[in-house]
C-alpha cells in the first residue's frame, strides 16, 4: 500500500474489477484505453497495477513496468482515473506517489509515461509532478477505435527533478 496525500495506491484485487471495467467504459477513458482483454488487469505480465482509493473507493487504476537491463534501467507508469474525480488533484497525487516509490524504494533514476499527444489535460497533470517532454513519437498508437494512429508524447522524469 502506499499513501498519498489524496489516494491510497494498493494491488489490484478481484473485488476491484467490476469497477475499474466500469470507469474503463466510461467516454472518456474509453477513448484513450479502448476495450479490454479477458482477465484484464489481472493476467498482465510485467505489469504491476495498482488500484487508486479515493475517499476508499475505487476510483481508477495506475501501473508500472521496469526494464531491468542495468544499461537502460529505468521505469514506465501508465493511469487512468474516473471522470468523477477528474481535476481534484487526485491523478497528480496518485503519479506523484508512485514515482517517490519508484525512486525512493525500486532506485529508479529515470520514469517515462507516454500520454496521447492531443490530451492536454494528462500532459499537464504530468508536467506538475516533474515529467518533461523529450519528443513526439509519430504515429505512435493505434486509435482506439482501430480507424487510424495517433501521436505520443515522451515524457521523462529524473529522480532529481520529482516535485
């Protein structure tokens, strides 16, 4: 478990599912994460996820991956949050704690996230934790209704740079 200002970040359970498939369809994170496999998120291999407690209720979900080879060391997070408590400060919190754990407890130097070029308001959220832009990766993703592709934006972050 780890403890934010706002939220409390514990392992994804059985119990939590039937509400992170439901904040999953709404519009708006549907948009950006498109459906699930079967067994998600349980059966992701090399994902750590990380259900997000608002008020001890689910409110999303976010997770990380690592690449351990010792020359590119490094750790990736990926979020998405209920349109409920959108712009509450509580997607900031949730980033923020997991990049402390990532530096503090796993030695991370470096994190990346790789939002969506056009979603500003994720991009922002990253920018005041720390995360900067470093690039646009072309035709990066697969839309999510499978018509075409869409940008990402790399963002990274130094253990140094953690607000």
């Amino acid at each position: 478990m780890l403890k934010g200002d706002l939220v409390v970040l514990v392992p994804v359970a059985e119990a939590h599912v039937p509400q992170l498939l439901r904040i999953r369809r709404t519009p708006e994170v549907h948009a950006r994460w498109g459906e699930s496999g079967p067994g998600w998120p349980l059966d992701e291999d090399g994902v750590v996820s990380l259900t997000v407690l608002v008020d001890d209720e689910v409110r999303g979900m976010i997770q990380y991956g690592e690449e351990d080879d010792p020359g590119y060391r490094h750790a990736w997070i990926d979020i998405f949050l209920d349109p409920a408590v959108h712009g509450r400060g509580a997607g900031q919190d949730a980033v923020r704690t997991l990049a402390g754990y990532l530096i503090e407890e796993r030695g991370h130097h470096r994190l990346v996230i790789d939002p969506a070029a056009d979603n500003k308001a994720a991009i922002r959220c990253y920018e005041k934790v720390g995360f900067r832009p470093v690039g646009i990766m072309r035709d990066y993703e697969r839309d999510h209704d499978g018509t075409g592709w869409h940008d990402g934006l790399l963002m990274d972050l130094l253990a140094s740079e953690l607000v």
